[in-house]
C-alpha cells in the first residue's frame, strides 16, 4: 500500500512539489522516556518536510519520565501533536 497516489509531480530546486495528487494522512508515533535534551527537536524534525502539515499527526508516547520531557511536548500547544 502506497502513502502516495501522485497523478505527476516535478522537481523543482530539489523540493518535490505534488500536482492533482491524492496525499495520505500520515500519522507518527515516537515512543521517548527523558528526552528533554531532544524532544524538541525530533518532534520538529518530523514536521520539518513539504508535506502538507495538516496531513501530518505525530502521538507520543511519554510514560515514566522524571525530567522535563512531558512539560517540553506540552509546552508546544501544537494541535497536530
């Protein structure tokens, strides 16, 4: 099963831009425990794409963290997360 159903694409300065496609939701689910030093930065590696950022759901899960991990996610207030 493909994510993507492209009808054409191009390539243009090495960003691939979909024309009359069909995009899949994606959805991401990182499993993190104390990652405070980088949570921040996986969770925005993982919207830093050209695909459309309202087909993209990220869920994590957080479970037994005794640093700031949970309060850094939180602090984002991101819908998509």
């Amino acid at each position: 099963m493909s994510i993507l159903h492209t009808k054409s694409y191009i390539k243009n300065d090495s960003v691939l831009e979909y024309k009359n496609v069909d995009l899949k939701n994606v959805f991401i689910l990182l499993a993190v425990h104390n990652e405070e030093d980088w949570i921040l930065r996986k969770i925005q590696n993982c919207f830093d794409t050209n695909y459309p950022e309202d087909k993209i759901k990220l869920f994590i899960g957080a479970d037994g963290c005794n640093d700031q991990t949970v309060e850094k996610i939180l602090s984002l207030n991101d819908k998509r997360i």
